[in-house]
C-alpha cells in the first residue's frame, strides 16, 4: 500500500512523474475530470485548516470523485474517546483514500499501520507537510524552470514551521540547493532537520537577519510565527513580528526571486508587496491544488488492501516528545529509525535518549 506520509520517503523519478501529471492537468484540466469517477476521500481534519482542506476537496471534485468527513473532531466519536486506529480502521472501509490533517506530530504514520487505503498526511503538528512541498516544489518548477542550483532562503519560524521540514527534507532529491536559514535562535530549525542537513552534505548557513541575505535568494520562503506550537503565550509574544518583508526590502533582490508563503500570513508579509510580480504566494496555493488532483488520481485509485499487516502492540511510549502521537495512543509499536546517526521515533522524528 502506497502512502504520503513525509516526502523524503518519495523518490526523485516519482516526484518528476507527479509533476509532469500536475503540469498536464493545468494545461488541460478537461482530459481529467473522470480520473477519479466513482472513488471516495475522506478528509479528517482534526485541527483548522482552509486551504489544505479546501485544495483537497476541490481536487476531488475536479476529478469527479466525492469527499466526507469532519473539519471539527468534537463532531466525531473522538469526542467519546475512540482510538485513531478504530477510526481509520472505520473510515478506510468507506473510503478510497483519507486524507488527515492532526495536531499530534506522527499521526498519520500511526494511521498508515491500520489502514485499507492509502493514507495522506496533511500535516501532522509542527512535524511534516508533504502535500504543501508538492506545492511548493511545482510553483519553482512552474515558474523558474527548476529547482536544481537555487539559493532558498527560509524566514520565521524554523522550529515548528512543518511545511520548512518537509520542503528542506525533499529538497535532499535535487542538486546543489543551498539554504539559507533565517530565524532567531529559540525558532531554528529542530536538532533532526539540521543532522539531516549535515547528513546529506546540503549546505546551509543560520542567520539572524533577513535583509542582508536577500540579494543572494532565487526563492523567500516566509513562513509565520505559530501561535498555536508555543506552550508559553510570552515566548509568542517575544517572537511575533520579528520578520516582516515590505516593498522597500525587496529593492534589494533578485528579479526573478519568488517569494512563497504556506499561508495563512498574519504580518510577516506586508500588503504592499502583494502587487509586486515576485509575490506568487497566492498561484503557489492554486498550484497546489493541481498538485494534489496529480496525486489523488494516482492514490485514489489503487486496489484496497483486504487485510492489513499484524501490528505488534506497544505498552508505553517510547518517545518523550510530549507532541507525538504515541504520548495518547499507546498501543501503537515502539518504532525506531536512525537520522543522522542517532536513534530517533520512527514517528515524530524527536531524538531518544
């Protein structure tokens, strides 16, 4: 069974494939309104979400498929205290494909373990955002030829920013990327993003200080400050506003320069910027939507497995990462894999020691 779970798992040539499907949708929508005719997704978003939620379902419907699910788990029977994996174990025997959006860091890895049908991660906690690297990655493509040999700075917050994590992780794919890591310090980048930085050679350089690396950037990924990944509202208030791109910052870049955001934007990026030709943040969520009609007609319509492998059954958490989806559900194994050297939860990716 294939899943999207963390886009470091997808090769390059799979990549270039949904990328090439994503580029003839957009050129020629029409040819694919009954790719997905008859098929059924289920979006569980259990945390707020618009354009994630909406992009899946408009992608859905563009390919002649219908959606369910639930944008508030209060109106579901986790409010009764069911399990993740009675759920996705209910829900996959509706469905042809679920897509999940969870507050819990490794959730929708726990749910590819029981599920009967391809599970995509829609963002789990401050962890991963595959779908929006596909975004991000065809708006480069889309609108600079490539992603190969670019200079990409990322701003804001690097610490719980997973649309960063995802992007940086599959940028591990493509040649002579350099980064630019731009934050304060309490929002760098967590200690297994930088040893897979380390591990795969990619080059990097932290700074504190956006303009003075501006000249040097194809593409300003800006990212905001996440109010709802901080456990003490003071740290937010230290951190909020520290980076806010205005029209007189971009005097000094590139012509071509992207400058992409995940959205939503609070003050990171000025209004006034909107109108400048190098802001495509708003194509790069339209682009995004194709992305996922690419990758929804692929998982979508693969044959359900009847059986799901045995799981062996945990009996405390092996983690201590208080975000990760192994703290509420137990049950789930005690699975380890090596990052940088270093035994990490085959889950959230937090180091064990």
């Amino acid at each position: 069974m294939r899943h999207l779970i963390d886009f470091g798992d997808l090769p390059r040539a799979e990549w270039d494939a949904l990328y090439q499907r994503a580029s003839q949708i957009m050129d020629a929508p029409e040819r694919f309104t009954g790719v997905c005719q008859g098929k059924v997704a289920a979006n569980l978003f259990y945390e707020p979400s618009t354009r994630t939620n909406f992009s899946f379902q408009t992608a859905m419907l563009r390919l002649g498929g219908s959606v369910f699910g639930f944008a508030d788990p209060n109106s579901s029977s986790v409010a009764k205290g069911e399990t993740l994996k009675d759920t996705i174990k209910m829900v996959s025997g509706y469905a042809d494909v679920i897509v999940m959006r969870t507050p819990w860091e490794g959730a929708a890895k726990a749910a590819s373990l029981y599920s009967h049908v391809p599970v995509v991660n829609a963002g789990d906690g401050g962890h991963m955002h595959p779908t929006q690297t596909m975004a991000d990655l065809t708006t480069m493509t889309r609108l600079l030829g490539k992603v190969d040999g670019l200079s990409i700075g990322l701003c804001g917050d690097l610490k719980n920013g997973r649309t960063v994590h995802s992007l940086i992780k599959a940028l591990e794919k493509f040649r002579n990327v350099r980064f630019f890591l731009i934050s304060p310090r309490e929002l760098a980048v967590p200690d297994y993003i930088r040893a897979f930085l380390l591990e795969h050679d990619m080059p990097f350089t932290e700074v504190t200080g956006l303009e003075a690396v501006i000249p040097q950037l194809d593409v300003l990924y800006m990212t905001r400050v996440q109010r709802e990944r901080f456990v003490d509202p003071l740290e937010y208030e230290r951190c909020k506003g520290i980076y806010i791109l205005t029209r007189r910052k971009l005097e000094r870049a590139k012509e071509h320069m992207l400058v992409m955001h995940p959205l939503p934007r609070v003050d990171e990026i000025a209004v006034d910027v909107d109108d400048d030709p190098r802001a495509v943040y708003f194509q790069q969520a339209r682009y995004g939507m194709f992305a996922r009609m690419a990758l929804l007609s692929d998982l979508a319509n693969q044959p359900r497995l009847e059986r799901t492998p045995a799981v062996e059954i945990g009996t405390k958490p092996v983690c201590r990462n208080p975000r990760c989806i192994t703290q509420s559900q137990p049950y789930l194994p005690p699975l380890v894999r090596k990052n940088g050297g270093q035994d990490c939860c085959a889950f959230c990716d937090s180091a064990l020691r």
